[in-house]
C-alpha cells in the first residue's frame, strides 16, 4: 500500500518546511527524501549526488577565500623574514652537526647584501626624521653606513627626540600643576 504524500510525510509540500529540508540534509539527515526510492526516481538521486558536491566545492571555496583574507593580513615581507630567520636558526641548533656547523661553504664568515643607495639612503633619512633610528646597538657599523651614505646624524640633535622631550616635559608641567 502507497501512501498518498501529505504536509506530514513530504517536506517538500511548504516553503517553510523545504528549507528546513534542506538544513537538514545540509546536516547529513536524508529523512526528507526517504518516501521515494530511488530507483524509480532517479532524478532524486542525481540532485542528492549535484547538491553534496556543489555545497561540499562552495563551502570549501568560502574557507580558502577565508583563510587567503586571513594570510593577506599577516603577510608581509617583515615576517616573512622574521619566521625564516627562526626557522634556519632552529634548523643551526637542533638539526646540525657539530662539524656540520663549521662549514665554511654553509656558513661563511661574511655574507654580503645589495642595497640600492638612493632606497638606502631614503629610508635611513625617514626613520631619523621620525625618530625609529637606532644607534645604541652596533654603534661602528651605523656610523659606517651613515658616512657611507653621506648623511649626517647626531643622536644627541634629533628633531624628532626633541620634540618628544618638549611634549613630555608640557606633560610634566601639567602634573604638576595638579
């Protein structure tokens, strides 16, 4: 005996109910379309398999679009560089052996860089103009690259750290007052 398919044994009959199907096969619950078999209905069959595949490619799409918005935040050159050097400097310490870190084939005493002088130069003006220049560390070789690059550059006149010291001592003056 057939069953003649009503609200309660298809999903299908309402709007409501057919989107809450599909939530549920969404869920991995075929219930909704356990009152036809599939061997009389094929096309049924052939959805089921089209929709599994498209939802499984467009939920997979929508984590690798995801996680490229989430790379493309972090990636830049800097940590880039950063996480290399931790990993060759783990890869030194762990990895190697004693008369494998004295290869002066792997590891030479000198290793050279290019650097474009007008980029140099530029970007070494930038950072003493906002006051990020450095030079309590490595004190020969800043002095070098700064006669190099013919800039000159006394810590003790920076525009910028003197500003900042005028801004603190307004800030002082201020507490005191109070």
């Amino acid at each position: 005996m057939i069953q003649i398919p009503d609200g309660n044994t298809n999903m299908f009959m309402n709007i409501k109910t057919s989107l809450f199907a599909i939530y549920l096969f969404l869920a991995g619950d075929s219930s909704a379309l356990s009152n036809w078999t599939y061997t009389e209905n094929p096309s049924i069959a052939v959805l089921i398999v089209l929709f599994s595949l498209l939802i499984v490619i467009y939920l997979m799409k929508l984590l690798i679009g995801l996680l490229k918005n989430a790379i493309e935040e972090d990636n830049n050159r800097v940590s880039y560089l950063m996480q290399k050097a931790e990993i060759l400097a783990e890869i030194e310490l762990f990895y190697l052996l004693p008369h494998q870190r004295r290869w002066q084939t792997w590891f030479p005493e000198v290793i050279h860089y290019y650097a474009d002088f007008d980029k140099t130069r530029g970007e070494v003006q930038r950072l003493i103009k906002e006051g990020e220049w450095n030079t309590k560390e490595f004190t020969e070789m800043v002095n070098i690259l700064l006669k190099k690059l013919e800039i000159e550059h006394n810590p003790i006149d920076n525009e910028a750290i003197l500003e900042k010291l005028k801004s603190y001592d307004e800030k002082l003056e201020k507490l005191e007052e109070l």
